[in-house]
C-alpha cells in the first residue's frame, strides 16, 4: 500500500476532504432535481398550451391562466434552486480553503474572468418568462371586451 495522498495525511483535513466530497454529492443532487423540475414545467406547459390551441371545446382562458400560475411557479422553483446552489457553492468554496488545491475556486475565477452575456439562470428564467407573457397576452386578448368594459366603467364613476 502507498502512501496516503497529501491532503489525508492530516485527520482533520481527512474529515474535510470527506464533507467537501459529500457537499458535491449535495451540489450534483441538487443540479439534477433543477433539470428535472424544468423538464417536468416544460412538458406542463407545452401541454396546457397545445389543450388550448387545439380547438378542443375548453375554457381557453382557464387553460393560460393556468398557464400563468405554472409560469410563476416555475420561475421561483429556479430561484430557490439557484439560491440554494448558490449556498451550496459558498460552503464548498469555505472547505476548499482548507485544502491543498481550490479546483472550483479557480474555475470560477476563470469563468468569471470570461465576458458572456448571460448566465445559465438567466436563460433558464427566460423560458418561463415568456411562457408567462405568451399566456397572460392570451388572457388579455381573449377577454379584451370584459377588460375595456371594466376599465370604462371604473373611470366614470
């Protein structure tokens, strides 16, 4: 048997080598549950959108306001995920301080370091967002009589 890495040889760092192992478990676990979720919102939406485009005799509007409220759903279930990951990062970046090498603290800085126009978030929020807009322009436009009827009656009285 060789001897063990540098970074086992101290117990404690051991003990640190193994949480950091167990926080990328964490981090990969909770990076598939985010494409799952947007994969489960996805097909949801596309669905609902096809129910009301089909010509099928339903409530056109019930469908895109439901629509709406998956859209909004969707778009804080990326945040939490985001938010959490991000939380999940910090920790690992704090055990990383404690090792010999930081391969994530420097990706990051490499990846920081790079000019691009948007992050992964930023691209991922997109979808719901304008699944958002396509269903509440929906709403609008198939109730555009009960809205200017509502409005003109607010502003006369």
């Amino acid at each position: 048997m060789g001897e063990p890495l540098p970074h086992t040889r101290d117990p404690q760092n051991y003990e640190a080598v193994e949480i950091y192992k167990a926080v990328l478990n964490s981090i990969n676990s909770n990076e598939s549950k985010r494409v799952q979720s947007n994969a489960t919102y996805t097909g949801f939406s596309a669905a609902l959108f096809g129910i009301s485009s089909s010509g099928a005799p339903v409530n056109a509007t019930a469908l895109l306001c439901l629509c709406l409220i998956v859209s909004i759903i969707w778009y804080f279930t990326i945040k939490f995920h985001r938010d959490l990951s991000h939380a999940k990062w910090k920790v690992c970046s704090e055990i990383e301080n404690d090792l010999m090498h930081q391969p994530f603290q420097a990706e990051w800085r490499i990846m920081k370091a790079r000019k691009r126009a948007f992050g992964l978030t930023q691209i991922e929020v997109f979808v719901p967002a304008i699944s958002g807009s396509v269903s509440l322009l929906g709403i609008m436009y198939l109730n555009i009589g009960a809205i200017l009827k509502f409005v003109s009656t607010s502003h006369c009285s």
